[in-house]
C-alpha cells in the first residue's frame, strides 16, 4: 500500500471523525463530542500532512496516527462494551481498529 492510499483512507477516517462529533452536537447538544471528533480529526490531518513528507517526520506522522486511531479504538471499545449500542461506539471501534491494524502493517515504510 503506498503513500497515496494510506492518505486517502485516513481522510475518510478524518471526515468520518469530525462529522460524528458534530452528530453528537447537533443530536444530544454534547459540546466534549463536538471538541474531541474536531480535535482527533485534526490530528489525522496533521499525521497525513506529516506522513506526506520525508524521513523521520514522515515516521513521526505514521506513530501520530497510529496513536490516534488505537486510542480512539480503545475509547470507543469501552462505549461500545458499557452500552452495547452499535451506533456510535461499535462503528467506531470497528473503524479505528481496522485503521490502526492498516497502520501497523503499512508502517512507515509505505
């Protein structure tokens, strides 16, 4: 997998992010939703625009997003195990799981 599909898939990964904290501020007027989709959004565009460069800041992109989508999967797995409700933590986990498995095995190598 190169540069370029990695990119595009943790693009997703951001909108998907920061449109589900603004779900959970337009649904339950839940203001932490709305800072912490923005802020672990913003921070998988900045891992893309760091993993787009070279050497070592392209390993420090790589190790940011790879943080980012383990922390989340492991947030949204407690939700998920607390409430058993698929919608937002089960996705979530799910997502951030499956980003944080193509992390590890792309690596920083792509």
């Amino acid at each position: 997998m190169n540069i370029k599909d990695v990119s595009i898939l943790l693009l997703i990964y951001a909108v998907i992010l920061m449109l589900g904290g603004l779900m959970g501020f337009i649904k339950a007027k839940s203001k932490p939703s709305l800072i912490a989709g923005s802020l672990s959004g913003l921070m998988i565009l900045v891992s893309i625009y760091l993993m787009n460069q070279t050497g070592s800041i392209a390993q420090t992109g790589c190790l940011l997003a790879t943080f980012t989508s383990l922390s989340l999967a492991l947030f949204f797995g407690k939700r998920f195990a607390k409430s058993r409700k698929l919608m937002p933590g089960g996705v979530m986990a799910v997502f951030s799981v499956a980003i944080f498995i193509l992390l590890v095995l792309a690596g920083p190598r792509f």
